[in-house]
C-alpha cells in the first residue's frame, strides 16, 4: 500500500488521493466536504449549453439523471483510485453489472464469464441468453485453456470476479486479458471484494471495472450503490449513453454517503485485511473447521496467484467449512453474539451467513458443488471489531458447531 499508484505521473499515494478527491468545478468555491446537490436539475440562460449538458457528460451540470455535481464528485473520486479515464456511478452493485451488459452486447454476441459469479450477476447472464439472445460460456476463471477454448468469433465480452463470492477464487487476471484481447473481447472485472486499494484491474489490462459500493466503498451499511470505471474514453461516452436510457445512475445523498465512506476505504481496507489474517489462521486451526477458503491461506488453490497479484491484502470476505455439516453450520450461525447474520459484506461490522439456506438456497446439492459450496460453508465478512473479541465470539459459536 506504500507504492505510489502510478510510479512517474501521480506520486500520491492511494491514502492521500482518497481524501483529497479531485471535485468538479463549483464555480471557484472549495468546501471542504463535497455538498449533496439534491435537486433534480438545473437552470440555464441559453439554450445551447443546455443541449451541450444534456448530450455528454462532460456538458453543463443539466439535468441529475444524467449528471450531478455531488455524484461527479463520487464518480471522479473512484476513476482517480481505479486509475480509470472516467466513471459511472450507478444506484446499486447490480445497476452497474447490467448496464455494462446491456450497453456492451448485443442479440447474436457471446460472453464468457466465470462460473462462480455473484449470484445477481448469474442471473443477469442467464436472462441475456434467454431475452436477448446473448449466449454465455462459464468457465473456472483460472483454467486459460478453459476460457480459450470457450472463447468464439462473435465473444464480446469476458466477465470476472477478482475473488470470487464466497470460494474466494482468484483467476490470473493478465493472462484472462491476454486471451481475450487477442480475439477482440473485452474484459469486464467486478472488483467488489478487492477494492482499487488491493487490486487495481485497469492497471493489468481490463476494460471496464465495476463495483457495488453498497460494500466496501460505502463500508457502514448504510448506503446502496455501484460504479461503473472505464480505461477508455470511447467506450466511457458509449455505456454513460445507455445509463441515460435506462436510468439507473446514482442519488445525489447516496452518492454523497458512499463518497464519506471512500475518504477512509485504505485505512478500513487494511484493518479489514489485518483481522481477516487473524481470523482465517485462527479458524483453519480449530477442530470443528474442516477448510478454510480464504486466498491467503497456502492449500488454497489460488494461493500463488492471490500471491503474486494481490500483494496488499487478501480481503477480509472468505468462507470457511463447518466439518459437522448443516446443521453443526445453521448452530453456529444463530449462536453468534457478536457477529451479526445478515447478507452484505464489506461494512464496519462482521457479517456471517449460511449460504446454502440463504443466498444459494435455490441450489440443490450439484449446484452448491458447482459454487463451491457446502451444506456446512459459512461465508464471513470480516469487520473492524478488535480481532481478539470477535474471534471469542466465533470460538464460543463453534463450540455449539463440534456436531
Ligand atoms: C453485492 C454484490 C453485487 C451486487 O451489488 P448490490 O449493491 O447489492 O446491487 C455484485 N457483485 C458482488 C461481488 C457483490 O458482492
């Protein structure tokens, strides 16, 4: 995290760039918190320059749909960390995956995305196919011979995860963009679990990069949103065009929320990271824990490549497997104190889930396999307690966990 990110052209690091965003022009005022816009639109003398607002991005502030000061300033702010040319900030994490569809694919096309995405991100792919007639290919994510041989003259679009959700799988990104950019596909990275401060996508050659800030962005959950950042202009100008039609762009407050949280994203990141360490030895450790699927442990099987490309962190979202099974997996759940059973990931505190009754709950035991989880997974989303307290807290929630 000490490096600068771009050696020879900005020598700020990450923790400096993320506070002091780059704000758009407010007519020579300089507030030190960027003001929430919160109106709908805004007034003009001649006419033209509210056509110039209305017809790209970089016009008047004209109408909020398509551009507001207080969500430029998010949108900005994250293109700077991602070391992107631009950015779209969308209402939520699944706003930003569809539209990048959508804008980029078109009936007869063909993507490639891995095969244990989010499960919104699934579904979306799932419905191209079925509506629009956008084939899709999974694949492993890791396998380039995999994603090669899946790769045919009309793929547009390959699609990953940087760690995946929740078996924390982490895919060779240069190498994916290899392939893909010697057949003409570009390379779509959900960089959720990461964040700009572990892992930077645009940097090893993706071309588009998407979050939902609903999570480590926002990181107190209190926020919905997502952002959608873009190494090149063209391509920026053309999925900004299709957020225009399909209205999904960002709330001025939701906006505001989710820049308040990004000022401390690389202090948070690196506590995140630091008691996710803690917690991952500890788990792999005890003996009512049969695996734990978290990149940083060696026998996890991306270990070298989390190594080599995440050198930073590892993230603090990662499963890990009761050994006694379901039922030894839904007692610990409903028996933390401490640690909270909701869905989400990435706030200030620890979240522990029950994937196969909750979010894969529609898969039976092929599917579950086929997502790399168990009936007695648990996927935790590490928080910024003191590590120490929320390990007790686990370590009593196992107890009731030895089957
Ligand atoms: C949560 C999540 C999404 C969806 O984001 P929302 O803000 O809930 O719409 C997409 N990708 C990943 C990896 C996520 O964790």
């Amino acid at each position: 995290m000490s490096e600068p990110i771009f050696a020879g052209q900005d020598v700020r690091r990450i923790e400096t760039r993320a506070i002091h965003v780059p704000l758009p022009d407010l007519d020579g005022l300089r507030p030190l918190s960027m003001p929430i816009f919160q109106t709908s639109g805004f007034a003009f003398d001649d006419p033209d320059a509210l056509t110039d607002g209305l017809n790209r991005p970089d016009g008047a502030f004209g109408y909020s749909r398509l551009s507001n000061p207080t969500v430029r300033a998010l949108e900005n702010a994250v293109a700077d960390l991602e070391g992107g040319v631009a950015a779209v900030a969308t209402a939520s994490g699944m706003s930003a995956v569809n539209t990048v569809l959508l804008g980029s694919l078109r009936a007869g096309d063909h993507a490639v995305m891995q095969r244990q995405l989010y499960g919104g991100t699934t579904s979306s792919f799932r419905h191209l196919a079925e509506r629009f007639g956008v084939e899709t290919t999974g694949i492993v994510g890791d396998d380039i011979a995999e994603l090669r041989a899946a790769i045919r003259p009309n793929t547009k679009l390959v699609y990953v995860e940087t760690i995946t959700n929740p078996t924390t799988r982490v895919c060779d990104l240069p190498a994916v963009v290899e392939a893909a950019h010697e057949h003409g596909a570009i390379v779509v990275v959900d960089n959720t679990f990461a964040t700009p401060v572990l892992f930077r996508p645009l940097e090893h050659g993706a071309d588009i990069v998407l979050h939902s800030t609903t999570k480590y962005f926002g990181g107190h959950s209190d926020v919905t949103g997502g952002v959608i950042v873009f190494a090149d202009d063209a391509r920026y100008r053309a999925v900004w065009d299709t957020a225009q039609e399909l209205g999904p762009t960002a709330d001025p407050f939701a906006a505001w929320l989710t820049l308040r949280g990004l000022h401390t994203l690389p202090l948070r990141m690196r506590q995140h990271c630091a008691n996710a360490t803690v917690i991952a030895e500890r788990l792999a450790a005890h003996p009512a824990v049969s695996a734990v699927h978290w990149p940083g442990i060696p026998t996890h099987p991306d270990h070298e490549t989390a190594r080599k490309l995440l050198p930073d962190g590892y993230g603090s979202t990662f499963s890990f497997d009761v050994a006694a099974g379901r039922e030894a997996a839904r007692a610990f759940v409903s028996h933390l104190r401490l640690a909270v059973m909701a869905p989400s990931l990435g706030g200030i505190e620890t979240l522990a889930l029950h994937p196969a009754s909750t979010s894969h709950r529609q898969l039976d035991d092929a599917g579950l396999a086929a997502a790399g989880v168990g009936q007695g997974t648990i996927r935790l989303a590490v928080g910024l307690e003191h590590a120490d307290d929320l390990w007790s807290d686990l370590a009593q929630a196992l107890e009731h966990a030895a089957g």
